[in-house]
C-alpha cells in the first residue's frame, strides 16, 4: 500500500472547486436546451457529482447518465482499445448531451464516447477536467477544458491507480520512493 501522505497535490480542493463554477457558468451562458450531463465512468464520478451541483447553481437543470468505458491499459499506459461495459439508457437524439470525463491522454476513450453519441444524434459538447497536452493519438479538441496537466501519472479525485486513490478530494502524483 502507497501512503497517501506520499501523494503531492497538483490540484487542490479549492481550485478545483473554483474551476467546476467557472465551467458550470460556460455551460449556463451556452443555454443548453434539455441538457443531458452523461459521465464516463469510472473515473469521473467525483467531477460529474461536483459539476451537477455547480451546474444547479448556475441555473441549469440537466439530466444525468452514465457510459462505463475501459479503455484496455498494460499498467499506465493505454492500449488503444475502448470498450462498452455499460451504455446510456436515454435516447439522445435530438439533444444536448455534456459528455464529461476526467482526464484527456491519447483522447480515444473521449472520442470514442463522443462519436458514439454524435452518431445517435446528439449535440455534443465535450469537457475534460484534465488535459495531458502532447499525448493526442486521435483528434480531439475538447470544448470545455478544467486544467492542463503535466505529463505525470496522475491520482485522486476520482482518478485512480489500480484502482486506489479514487477518494482522495484533490488531485496529485505519488512521489516515487527513494
Ligand atoms: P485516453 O483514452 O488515452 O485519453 O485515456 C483516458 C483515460 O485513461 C482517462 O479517462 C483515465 O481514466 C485514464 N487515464 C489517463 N491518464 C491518467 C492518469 O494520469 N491518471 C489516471 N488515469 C488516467
Ligand atoms: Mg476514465
């Protein structure tokens, strides 16, 4: 076991909770009709669940659903293949659907989720809480962007390390041993 206490914050409760008001008001000044908040599980439930909350402030009332996706990974580094473990139960079409995910890498697993929705007839608008710039495998260009990240490996937050670390309320990188 790592000890938490060896993870250094990158991101604090409070700027985080300082940005998520900052995107629920881009997405209020959108005026997004029916809007439909679908989160990419797993690891952006902690994001999903503070930005619902932000996006009430804000004035919004969405909707909310759920797409499991795994993108197949040999440790910490992404294979390149996404699959469904658990797909949304509304019909899109028609709407105005926020798809939010934690963390922006080789942008598969979002463009994936994206395409999907878009070929269902959805009007997509795309927002990370995190983006790893320079590590693009597919074109994606997210709408709303919650911070750059630097290129570490990333924890906290929702995020994990097999599968460890998701409840820690800010986000960090483990300090490696000495
Ligand atoms: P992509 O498909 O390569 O863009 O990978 C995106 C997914 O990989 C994210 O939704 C995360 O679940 C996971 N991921 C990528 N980088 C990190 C990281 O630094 N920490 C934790 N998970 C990560
Ligand atoms: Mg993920």
């Amino acid at each position: 076991m790592i000890d938490p206490r060896r993870v250094r914050v990158l991101f604090d409760e409070t700027q985080i909770a300082t940005r998520i008001e900052e995107i629920a008001a881009d997405v209020a000044r959108r005026e997004p009709k029916d809007l439909l908040v679908v989160a990419i599980l797993k690891g952006s439930f902690m994001f999903a669940a503070d930005l619902m909350r932000a996006l009430h402030r804000a004035g919004v009332s969405p909707q909310m659903e759920f797409m499991h996706l795994s993108s197949y990974r040999e440790g910490t580094v992404s294979s390149g293949q996404v699959a469904i473990l658990r797909d949304v139960e509304s019909d899109v079409r028609g709407r105005v659907v926020l798809l939010v995910d934690d963390i922006l890498e080789s942008g598969r697993t979002f463009a994936f989720a994206k395409d999907l929705l878009a070929a269902r007839g959805a009007d997509v608008l795309t927002c990370c809480l995190l983006e790893k710039p320079g590590k693009r495998a597919v074109h994606i260009h997210p709408d709303i962007v919650g911070f750059e990240c630097p290129d570490l490996f990333v924890v906290g937050y929702g995020m994990d390390v097999a599968h460890s670390f998701r409840e820690l309320p800010f986000i960090g990188v483990i300090e490696q041993a000495a």
